[in-house]
C-alpha cells in the first residue's frame, strides 16, 4: 500500500518496545515511529497527521481491531513468561493509574468484547468515545516530536517545497503543518548539539516514571509503614506449561542512583556466560535461564527463571550464590571481574552501534532525563567500580531479592506443581517472621490461583465459555492492519482500569520522526 511504499518502517506502540497487551520502557507515553528517506521529511509530516489526526473512525473498523486484538489473547494466556510479567506488574504497579494495569490482556479482553457487543447495539456511542480518546491522547500541546538525519538538508528541502527563503523558516513550516498549526505561530524549535532538532518539554517526564507510580507509596521516615516488597506472592497454573517461569522483584535503582554502575556489575558477574549463575543452575539442569537485571525506569531489581523443571531448587541455588558472595564465604576473582568490567562496557558500547540505536538511546536519554552524554559517563563509572563497591551493591540490592520479607514473586507453573511451589513460598515467608509493614500472614500473602480463576486475580470475569469463544477467535478472519495502531489506543485508553483521560492529556505522546540517508541502505 502507499504507506508501506512511501515510509522506510513505521511503528507505534504504549512505551518504547511495548506490545499490544504490554506497556514498554516509559510505559506512560504513546509511541509513534516513522523512519523516511533523506530529504522526504513532509512524507513523515503528511503520515503522521493521517495516522494520529486525520483516519476515519467507523464501527466496523473499530470491530475489526477490537476483534484482531481479541485473537492475540489465547496466545497469552497459554504463555507462561506473559502471564508472570502480568501478574507481577499487577503486585507492583496501580492497576488504575499507570498502564502496567490497563494494559493486562486479561483486564483488556473484557473490555474488548464489551466493546464489540455495544458496536453492535450502540455503534454511535463506541464512535463517540473513541474520538474523545483520540482528542485527549493526541492533544498538540502535549506531544514531544523529535526529528533525528540531516536538519540542515531538510530545512533546506523544506524551504524548497515551501518557497521559504529562510532554511529554518522552511523546517519550521514543516513541523507546524504536523501540527496543524500556523506557520508563524510561536511554536519553539532549537537544535541540540548534535544538530537535531527538538520541540522543548515543559514538562518533566520524570514525573511519569514507573518508578513514581508503585501501588505502595515508600515512606522512609517509618519503618512501619507499608512495604510494597513485603513477601507477597502470586503461583499460577497454566495447562500449557511443562516448565515454570518465575520472577521475583525488590527495591532497586533508578536513573542517576549514584550505586547504579556498581549494581549493574555485580549483576554482570553474575550471570556471565559461564559465571556462577550459568554453572550453578543452568550447568546442573535446574533452569534454561536464570537472569537478573534491574529495570531504572520502574526502580525495581528482578530476579528471573524461565524453563525452570524446578523453581524451588533453582531459586535455593542462586541464592545461595548470592549469599555466599555477600557473606564473604566466597570472593570475587580478580580475573572474572575485570571480564564482567569489560562484558559491561562492551554492552554500553552497543547501544549506540548503529544509526538506529543511537536514535533509540537519543530520545531514551530525553525521557529518563540524562544528559547527552549518559553513555561515556556510564563507561567510565563501569570501568572505575572497585570489587568492594560491587559487593556492596551486591548486598544492599540483591540479598533483599533473595529474602522473603522484601520482596514480591510471580510464579507461573505447571498445575501439578501449584500446591508444591505455593507451599514453598509460605514456608520461606513464615521463617522470615513477622517484619513492619509485611503481610498479615503467609496464607493472605502467599497465592494459589488455579487457571481457572486467574480472571479474578485481576479483577475481571473469567467463565467458562471464555475459552470456546478464543477459539472462535483464534480461528476467524482478521481484516487490514491499516489503522490498528489507534484502536489499540482507543482501547487501552478507555478500557476498565485505564489510566483516566485527564491523566493521558497531561502526560503526552511523543512522535518520532528518523530521516534514513539513502546511503544508509
């Protein structure tokens, strides 16, 4: 079609990297993507202002996304990984306030088949929501747009097609059109110094981090209070497992934590390829994979198994590997951790390794609030941590993860092992004894939910005809792609437990527009 032959690649989605049913990194804003050929920047301009302002909406369109995303779920709901994210984000995060919550397949596809049934007796009504959605969610005043190629070429194309005898003037007109704005309107473009040019933020997206936006609001000044890590556990059962998946979260650090680069290279040391965690588990058969890494945007450290024939005895071990670095029972070899060192800095490296991704690390420093710069400054503070600074962080930020009473654990098992693992969980939390702020006990705090009831964990109905009408889902026609990136906004914006209106039109979308050179090819 004209959009895929004009367009290089175009994308959308809720947070950078998300899914349908999954919010990515900064999971508050809506992402649209559109990558152009050099000197075609008013392709992208005439794009964008179809996608986001100017597409039709009809019930009948509406019915084909709603159904089209409704196909996506029974997928969802046989994966074990998918499935222990979701319920993790629903211990961690506002189901209501923050997209983690609104986006669950499970909560969306109630909404979603409501939807269908009112766009057959009400379709004007469904059509009337929708436009609101579209009206809050694409507000001009609260899109941040970020053009990255040459600024100067395009300034200069734009002033060509427009007339412009001022090259600025040209690229200016250009953004105000995406806008649907006046040309001489006072709308500020600067350039930053690597010559991309920028509309500025009045807002601070720091204020919409996930990390801001934790179901239990921390209060350091008592230690009494409520602890959002606090041994809470859910263990679900899927009928399509044969392995278990697990994730266990705690406290960890956000953008700029001074103890970030020590962390992030005690984790390395970790799980390095042929490190403790890849001998100890994965060499003795008792998980495919066992991870950890911490999420900055979301101020959390997780701990992950996934294929885990026993998530019991895996999860012991790595504690223990844990434990006895900490303790100091064992050491950290000098020769491992000068390879963790540059393991680490190889990482860092790559994120700008290409032209993509370093348009991908540009718009993520601009939304954790780095400087341009972030990067060598991360290398440098890798490469001077010392072993005593590591272990450290080791202690403070990965023994919690290992203690019952300071974290929070998804586990997603077979149904033969619910009881067993469930049981697992209780007992670790009743050694622990009672802490301030915890769980009343380990039998509130500790939960089993069978398949059959993992509707009602979050909130939502789950009958007995769900599973036939996946089916019928699975097995209908879907329909054109064109225009589904909206009504999967229309639906996560209005569906039950989305974040309100008013809260999506102070927060904002950010649209990206990525000029590819023709030498790029």
């Amino acid at each position: 079609n004209a959009l895929e032959r004009e367009l290089v690649a175009y994308s959308s989605a809720i947070g950078s990297g998300g899914g349908s049913f999954s919010n990515g990194t900064f999971g508050m804003f809506f992402f649209v993507k559109l990558k152009v050929e050099k000197g075609q920047l008013d392709l992208a301009v005439k794009w964008m202002r179809r996608a986001l302002w100017q597409v039709q909406l009809s019930a009948e369109r509406l019915k084909v996304g709603a159904q089209k995303l409704l196909k996506e779920i029974p997928d969802l709901k046989r994966s074990g990984s998918a499935m222990s994210r979701a319920v993790i984000k629903e211990l961690l995060f506002d189901p209501v306030k923050t997209n983690h919550g609104a986006c669950s397949a499970l909560r969306q596809r109630a909404y979603l088949k409501e939807l269908v049934a009112r766009l057959e007796s009400d379709p004007e009504e469904v059509l009337a929501e929708a436009r609101e959605a579209r009206e809050a969610l694409f507000a001009p005043e609260n899109m941040r747009v970020q053009i990255s190629g040459d600024a100067l070429a395009e300034a200069a194309a734009a002033g060509r097609r427009g007339g412009a005898n001022n090259q600025g003037q040209g690229l200016f007109a250009g953004l105000a059109a995406l806008f649907d704005l006046p040309p001489k309107c006072a709308l500020p473009v600067t350039k930053d110094p690597a010559g991309s040019a920028t509309v500025p933020d009045p807002v601070r997206p720091g204020a919409s981090h996930t990390s801001q936006l934790w179901k239990v609001k921390p209060n350091s000044s008592d230690p009494g209070s409520p602890s959002l890590f606090c041994g809470k556990a859910a263990v679900l059962a899927l009928s399509a497992l044969e392995n278990s998946i697990l994730l266990r979260a705690a406290k960890g650090l956000v953008y700029g934590a001074k103890a970030l680069p020590a962390l992030d290279l005690a984790i390395e040391y970790l799980t390095a390829l042929e490190g403790p965690f890849w001998v100890e588990i994965r060499g003795k058969g008792l998980s495919y994979g066992a991870g950890i890494y911490n999420a900055p945007e979301q101020g959390v450290v997780y701990f992950s198994l996934s294929r885990s024939v026993d998530p019991c005895a895996a999860f012991e071990a790595a504690k223990g590997i844990v434990a006895s670095f900490a303790s100091g029972a064992r050491e950290l070899d000098d020769v491992e951790f000068e390879n963790a060192k540059s393991a680490l800095a190889s990482g860092i490296l790559e994120r700008e390794a290409t032209k993509s991704a370093a348009l991908a690390e540009r718009y993520s420093h601009y939304f954790a609030e780095r400087p341009e710069d972030a990067n060598p400054r991360a290398l440098d503070a890798a490469l001077k941590v010392t072993k005593a600074e590591a272990l450290a962080a080791l202690q403070e930020y990965l023994m919690p993860l290992f203690q019952a009473e300071t974290s929070t654990t998804s586990v997603a098992v077979p149904p033969a092992k619910l009881v067993d693992v469930a049981s697992f969980f209780k007992a670790k939390l009743e050694a622990a004894g009672p802490k301030g702020g915890g769980a009343p006990n380990p039998e509130a705090a500790v939960q089993a939910i069978p398949e059959a009831e993992l509707g009602a964990f979050f909130g939502v109905a789950d009958g007995a005809g769900d599973d036939e009408t996946d089916t019928e889902l699975e097995e209908a026609g879907g329909g054109s792609q064109q225009g589904l990136a909206l009504e999967s906004a229309v639906a996560w914006a209005k569906g039950p437990g989305a974040v309100p209106l008013s809260l999506l039109a102070a927060l904002g979308v950010i649209a990206v527009l990525a000029i590819r050179s023709r030498r790029a090819r």
